[in-house]
C-alpha cells in the first residue's frame, strides 16, 4: 500500500474510532441518565406516597382529636356532677342522722311512756277492775303500745336510712370521675400533641416530595441532554461512515444469519458534460468484485489489507459478492449471509454470543487500476461491532392475568393471588423475572409530558426528526417550489416537441411536396426532435423522483389526543432497566410453578405477602399493578450470551388491583 493510502486509511480508521469511543461515552451517559431518572423517579413516587398516607394520617388524626374534645366535655361536666352529687350525698348522710337520733328520741319517750301507762293498768286492775276507768285505761294500753311498736319500727326504718346513706359511694365516684376526666385531659393533650407532629411531619414530607419532584425533572432534564450529545455522536458516526467508509453496516442479524449493506464504490473521475462528452473513458462502477470478511472484534486492529488479499481465495472467509448481478443503480448493496456459510479470519465457524466486525474488499478493475497508475484494491475501515444472539421469547400481554384461582384449578389450595402467563420456548435454561409495577399514570397527573415518557429510541427518533424536518423543510420549500416550476417547463417543452414530431409525420405523408419542403426547412429532423423527447423524458423522471412533498403537512387528530394520555406504568421504564433491578424486587417461579408440555410453558405464581414492586416496596392493598416478566437465559456466562433477553409489552398489560382476599380481587382492562 502506497504511502499515501496507508495514511488516508489510518485517519479513516483513527477518525471512526474516535467517533465510535464518542458514541460509547455517550452511550454509556445516556444509560446512566435512565437510572438517574428511575431512580428519581423512584425517591418521588415514594416521597408521594408517604404524604399521601400522613395526609391520610392527618385527616383521621383530626377526626379523633374531635372525638376527644368533645369527650373531654363530657368529662368535665361528669366531675363537676360528680362533686355536687358528693357535696349532697354528705349533706344527706348528716340530715338523715339527725334524723335517725331524733325518731330514736322520741321512739324512747314513747316507750317510757306506755310502760308508765302499763303501770296504771296494772293498779286499776288491782283497784277498780271492771270499772270504766279501767276499760279505758285498757283501750289507752293497747293503743300505747300499738304506737310504741310503731316508735320502734320507725326508729329501725330511720336508722336504716341512715346507714344506706352513708354507704352511698358518692366521694369514691367523685374520685373515680376526676381520675377519668384527667386522663381524658392528658389523652386529648396527647391527641393533640400527635397532631401537631403530623402537621409538622406533612409539612417535611411535602418539602421532601417537591424536592424529589426537582431532582426529577432535572434528572429528566439531564436525560433529554445526553439524548441530544447520543444523536449528535451517532448522527455524526453515520455521517463519517458514509462519507469515508462506504456507510457499511449490519442491518439486520439473527441467530442464523446477518446482513450486509454498503453503497458500491464509484468512479470518482466518471461524469458528463453539458455537452454529453464522458470526462472518463471508464464506467462508473471501477468494481470487479467485492468480498465481505467477519472479523472477530479483538483482531479488527491487525487485519489489513495485505492480510484480506491473502485469504481471497478462501470463500468460505473470504465472502464473493457478484457484481455483475447486481443493480448498481441503487443507492446500496445489501447481502444476506447464513452463518454456514461463512468463517471468521481464523479460519473459525461463526459462533452466538461473540463479537464481530464487517470488512469490505473492492477489487478494482484493471483498467481503472491502469487508469489510476496505481494497483492497489480498496479495503474499507471496519463495521461497528455486532453479535448474532438467540431471541428469547416473552409471554404476549394476552396470556398475562393476575387473579385468584378457582377451586377446580387449585389443588393446592392457594389462597393468595397467582401471576399466570404462557408461551413458547424451547430452551429450558431461562428465567423468568416476574415484576409489578405500581401503575402510576393516574398519580402522575400529567406532571410532566407524554413524549418525555416515550422510550430512548423513539424519543431520539422524535425528537431529531422534528429538528431535522425543520431545518430541511426550509431548504426544501424553494427548491420544492423551483422544481416544481422547471418541471411545468419541461412538460411544456415536451408536449411541443411532441406536437411537432406528429406535425413532420402527418406532412411526410402528404401529398403537396411544397409544403412538405418548407416544413422540413423550418423544423428540426427526426432525430433531432428524438433525441431531445428521450432527454427531457430523463430529466422529467429525475424530477418526480425527488420527494416533493407537502412542507407542512397537518397533524392527525389522533396523534394530538394521545398526547393528553399518561402511558403506564407513568414513570420511566424500560428492559434495560428491568435488566439491572435488584434480586429483592422480582420474583423466578420454580418447581412445580413451571409446567413445560411440548415447548409450551405454563407459569402460576403465587404472590406472597412480602413481594414488593420494582422499587421494593410491599405491595399495597387496593393499588393498581402491572405485571411484567422479563425472560433472561440462565446458566454460565459463556452459554448465557448466545441469548438476547425479551420483556412482555408492560404498556398495553392490563393491571390488576393487589387484594389479600378474594372478593376485593379486580382485573382491570386497558
């Protein structure tokens, strides 16, 4: 290789490199804005939810202090009734002893007095019995004594009635009531106490959660930077690819196969003049043949191109694409290669898992190498790095259902909620990380745009396109606008000269040769007038092959409703960050929760108690889930790498609401 062309293809080389390690760097920076952004969106989420369960708090904090206030009243009359009750019930005691003396005072004069009337009816019995004055004294007797029995039983009953009243406890309910209604005090002083600690905890939680909605949107901020330094680097690895290495990639790859695409090399000296002269007497494609080479990533520094010419005569390394069968009026040349049918440059079956690059060998023509004074072929830099990988297989958002099981499916006698979905795999060695995304979307409230939910991809697709349709619909509107103007003209040239050859025909077959002479002398000849109708026919259709599309065109009622609706889960998520959540916070079925029959497997997990979200936050009672299983190869890293992980469609998963018993179980549809 001349000097020269060792120095243009070292700074090829050195430049693609360079941009390559950009887009990395940038790469790598964008993936570390996901996490920042799932994990701020993470301290908010749950910074929300705190304060949503002290506002919750508060309000029954509230309602409780309420109750003791009005407890606390009560309490208060209840003593003051207390008090009084024990002031009187001790005037009572007092007055009914007073009493119980006074009756027994005079229960006694009565006494004394019948026994004194006793007395004369015993000395008028001895004296004058029989008389009148004994039958009365008689009839008093008796009388005496019927009022002192009575005397008597009224002292008793006064008596009585003093003791039952001083046995009233009134003083030990006045006792019994102060305690009560000091406790009620000190309770409501706790209450209220509690409540101003919520009230001061809300007012943290609050300033915790709007600090969090910050970190947040700046987190969310930092992402859509490093979005834009990923498109730049990328835009401009594209662009130099292109521009110096052919635009050579691989567009397409699977386990068994990959695809080649790259833009023929063309003669850079071939053209036509305005005057139709060839300013090289040689085609425009300078190629005899192309071969495509796979390079294993770690070797891609030593292979050159004094290395590829020696393995050309081994096709199975050396790959041949036949140029003759090719159209090279297209602006690429895309080759579909099996992995049988090809070797590495050591001579190695390509194998899953390991990375590889693309090169391309031009060989030249030996004209155009004469023409060039110089025999050397082309060899281009070396493709972006690639690996062919098995796709795994993720169960389809129609297989997915949380729900409780019917007594007919469940021998086992499970009573919590179970996780079942289906699919097909043939391999055994997956798992299967079973997730549940707390539904957030109505949470969210629309805090922040749709489009700033929308995958990585989509959004740099979005967002490039819009700046890159901006800028190219200015360009395009006057060149749209003079195209469209030179092709009226051309339509108009053509459409005369057209009117004008039917004129020459229709006069060489009449009859008057005068005529016939003066019109051969005042046109052009028949040739001429062809050749001009095929040129303008050219240059017409490589008009209508630019896209003279409308400028502005309007938007679709569709794409603007959707923008009012929050995706689910309402927080940033996708598999590269399903890939990297921590053990804790999913779940693998195992035993006999994976039935396999004939490469269809059927999972039934139970959801434990102590499962969490994705976040690792138990789940809540009543709250709205997604359901997600990411399907990763297990094994040994050397087998685990011939797979590309697959994560069910969490967008369009219909939610369920986590309940511990089953008549508060509810499926929810999109």
């Amino acid at each position: 290789m001349s000097s020269y062309n060792e120095n243009l293809n070292a700074s090829v080389v050195s430049s693609l490199q360079a941009q390559e390690l950009k887009l990395s760097n940038t790469q790598a920076q964008l993936n570390a804005g996901m996490f920042t952004l799932y994990y701020a969106e993470d301290a908010k989420i749950t910074a929300q939810e705190k304060l949503k369960r002290t506002e919750q708090k508060y309000s029954d904090q509230e309602i409780i202090k309420e109750e003791a206030v009005g407890d606390n009243n009560l309490s208060t009359n209840v003593v003051a009734t207390a008090n009084q009750e024990k002031q009187f019930n001790l005037q009572s005691v007092s007055n009914t002893a007073v009493a119980a003396a006074n009756v027994q005072i005079a229960t006694n004069a009565i006494v004394n007095l019948a026994s004194d009337m006793g007395s004369i009816v015993s000395i008028l019995n001895a004296a004058d019995y029989g008389s009148q004055i004994y039958e009365q004294a008689l009839a008093v007797n008796k009388l005496m004594n019927d009022t002192a029995y009575n005397a008597e039983v009224t002292s008793q009953w006064a008596m009585e009635a003093s003791s039952l009243t001083a046995e009233v406890t009134a003083s030990t309910v006045a006792d019994i009531a102060t305690t009560t209604g000091a406790s009620v005090t000190n309770l409501l002083s706790v209450l209220a106490s509690q409540l101003e600690a919520i009230s001061a905890l809300e007012i943290t939680e609050n300033a915790a959660f709007s600090d969090a909605a910050t970190a947040q949107k700046k987190a969310e901020g930092e992402l859509i930077d490093a979005q834009v330094e990923y498109d730049a680097a990328k835009a401009t690895y594209l662009s130099s690819i292109n521009e110096l290495n052919l635009n050579l990639q691989i567009t397409a790859k699977s386990n068994t196969d990959f695809t080649v695409q790259f833009s023929p090399y063309t003669n850079p000296f071939y053209g036509v003049t305005e005057n139709g002269l060839i300013t090289s007497p040689y085609n425009v494609n300078p190629v005899e043949n192309y071969y495509v080479f796979v390079v294993k990533e770690n070797e891609k520094s030593i292979f050159s191109i004094a290395t590829a010419e020696g393995l050309l005569d081994t096709p199975d390394i050396a790959f041949p694409i036949n140029v003759d069968a090719l159209d090279l009026s297209t602006e690429t040349i895309s080759e579909t290669i099996s992995i049988t049918q090809m070797k590495d440059t050591s001579n190695n079956s390509l194998v899953l898992g390991e990375n590889y690059v693309v090169f391309v060998l031009a060989q030249f023509t030996v004209d155009y190498k004469k023409s060039l004074n110089n025999f050397e072929d082309y060899l281009t830099a070396a493709s972006s790095s690639f690996a062919l990988t098995t796709p795994l297989n993720s169960p389809s958002t129609d297989s997915i259902k949380v729900s409780f099981l019917e007594a007919d499916a469940n021998p086992t006698n499970i009573t919590t909620q179970v996780l079942q979905f289906n699919l097909n795999e043939k391999n055994n060695n997956v798992e299967y990380r079973c997730m549940f995304l707390l539904n957030n979307s109505t949470l969210v409230n629309q805090m922040f745009k749709t489009e700033d939910l929308l995958s990585v991809e989509n959004q740099i697709v979005k967002e490039i396109n819009d700046e890159i349709n901006k800028i190219k619909d200015e360009e395009d509107e006057i060149k749209a606008y003079n195209n469209k103007n030179l092709l009226d003209t051309l339509n108009s040239e053509l459409e005369a000269l057209i009117q004008k050859k039917t004129t020459l025909n229709q006069n060489d077959s009449a009859a008057d040769t005068e005529v016939k002479k003066a019109t051969k002398n005042s046109t052009t000849n028949d040739n001429d007038i062809d050749t001009q109708i095929t040129e303008l026919k050219a240059r017409i259709q490589e008009l209508t092959a630019i896209d003279l599309r409308d400028i502005n065109p309007s938007d679709k009622e569709g794409n603007v409703s959707s923008q009012n609706q929050t995706p689910k889960p309402g927080f940033f998520f996708n598999q590269l960050i399903a890939e990297n959540v921590t053990d804790g916070n999913y779940t693998v079925p195992s035993g006999n929760q994976i039935q396999m029959v004939k490469n269809k497997i059927t999972v039934a997990l139970p959801i434990q108690e102590n499962t969490t979200d994705n976040f690792g936050n138990p789940l809540i009672e009543g709250n709205e889930y997604i359901p997600v299983v990411l399907s990763v190869a297990s094994g040994p890293k050397k087998v685990a790498i011939q797979f590309s992980n697959s994560i069910s469609d969490f967008k369009n998963t219909a939610t369920f609401n986590y309940a511990t018993k089953k008549q508060q179980s509810k499926i929810i549809n999109n």
